[in-house]
C-alpha cells in the first residue's frame, strides 16, 4: 500500500474517532444536565378547570352568552 493511501487512511481513522468520542461526551452531558434540571426544577402542577373557572368569576350573563353561541355553532 503506498504511504499516501496508508496516510489517509490514519488520517480518516482519527478523525472519525475524534467525532465519535465528542459526539458521545455530548450524549452523556445533555442526560445529565436534563437529569439536574428535572431534579433541581419541579414540573409545576396544572390547574383544574373548576378552579379556574372559580378564580375568574366569570360573570353569569357572561356565560349564558358564551353557552350559546357554542350551542349555536354546534347547530347544524
């Protein structure tokens, strides 16, 4: 083999070894920076709909008007 094939051939092998080793160090770091974020910032709890139907006290003609237009638009 001719020392400029077998050159390359070193040359190809490093490198693609270089892309690989970074590319799983990337893998490993985003786990654990997304395993630190889940454990250090908790999901925050939904709401139901009752409560916030509740918290905005939505007025009653307010939702008379509302119920329908929705019957309304239901209405073939």
């Amino acid at each position: 083999m001719s020392p400029i094939l077998s050159e390359g051939l070193n040359l190809m092998a490093f490198g693609m070894g270089t892309v690989f080793i970074f590319l799983n160090i990337l893998i490993i770091a985003t786990f654990l920076m997304s395993a630190a974020v889940e454990r250090l910032i908790p999901k925050p709890v939904p709401k139901l709909a009752t409560q916030e139907l509740e918290a905005a006290a939505i007025d009653s003609t307010l939702l008379k008007v509302l119920t329908a237009a929705i019957k309304e638009r239901k209405a073939p």
